[in-house]
C-alpha cells in the first residue's frame, strides 16, 4: 500500500487578525516551512508563517519569498 500523498492538498486555516477562514495549499505550507529551517536554522513561529503565506496570497510567488529567506540568511 502507498502512502497518502498531500500533493495538492487544500487546507482551510483561520487568519489570525481578520478571523476569515482561506484556503491553502499544503506545499506552500511545507515549502515556507522548509525556508526557516534551511536558512534560518528555525522553525516557523505561527506569526511568521502567516506573515508569508498572506504575502504569498497577495502574489507574491514562492521563489521570491525564498530569496527573501536567502537574504536573511546572508544578513545573519
């Protein structure tokens, strides 16, 4: 038997501030998560992530928050 695969998975998550309930792909969280932890050497706090997954819904694409993530880094 094969694992599940959370590819193209949608959650549904409370934004914290407006108490709107959105919609969010399961890989954008993996993927914001895996940038603290490679580049920052952390993990995601709850506000951090909801932070970058808003930025992320106002257009900002994934590659751009992870250069984001790389110049912190360097900055460190």
């Amino acid at each position: 038997m094969q694992p599940h695969s959370l590819r193209g998975a949608v959650a549904i998550v409370p934004h914290q501030r407006s108490g709107d309930w959105n919609r969010v792909n399961f890989e954008e969280i993996i993927n914001i998560k895996r940038y603290y932890r490679r580049y920052i050497d952390k993990s995601a706090d709850s506000k951090g992530l909801e932070f970058w997954l808003t930025v992320h819904e106002q257009g900002m694409d994934l590659e751009t928050i992870e250069d984001c993530f790389i110049a912190t880094a360097a900055a460190l």
